[in-house]
C-alpha cells in the first residue's frame, strides 16, 4: 500500500500500524493519530514540528495501552521499593539497583 508524499499523518497511520501490526487494527493506531493531533494542533507554535509531535505522542500512547493491557512487555523489569519509616531506604535501594 503507498502512502501519498503530501500528508504526513496518513504516513505516521502507516508507519505506527506497520510497527504495531498484530498488536493494534489500522482504526485503533488511526484513531491514537486523530487523539494525538486534536490535543497537540491547537496548541502548537511551530506548524512544521507537529508531524513529528502527533508521532510520538501517538507512538507512547500506544506503547503506554500495549504494556497496560500486556500486548507488548516492558524492556525493562519495573522495581518499587517502599520504606514505611520515612529514613530514606527506599531511595538508598531504588539508586543501588539503577547503579547495577
């Protein structure tokens, strides 16, 4: 299927479906497309960076709906450390384990 030159969402539908195939329909990343540009094309100051906006924000909030619904797992294992006195444990744990 070609994508035409001249609309640049109708290519990022196509790049986002091709990269998610088997985990979302053409509609639904269609659809995160659509989301992305009606909440960042009000708002936007620079009309020539929105395609690159509306792409990753589309592109997260698909990643963000794959992981949640477990579609897609994460690259990395999350870890929650939790100290219930308040001395600073947690913190000490979480900066030993992203420094292993």
């Amino acid at each position: 299927m070609t994508v035409p030159a001249t609309d640049p969402y109708a290519a990022i539908v196509h790049d986002l479906a091709y990269s998610y195939d088997g985990v979302f329909s053409r509609e639904s990343v269609a659809a995160a497309v659509a989301d992305a540009r009606n909440l960042l094309e009000p708002v936007s100051t620079v009309k020539t960076f929105l395609p690159i906006l509306v792409a990753r924000h589309a592109k997260e909030q698909l990643m963000a709906a794959a992981q949640s619904e477990g579609r897609i797992a994460k690259a990395v294992p999350e870890l929650l450390f939790v100290c219930v006195q308040n001395a600073g444990r947690s913190q000490l744990a979480a900066a030993l384990a992203e420094h292993l």
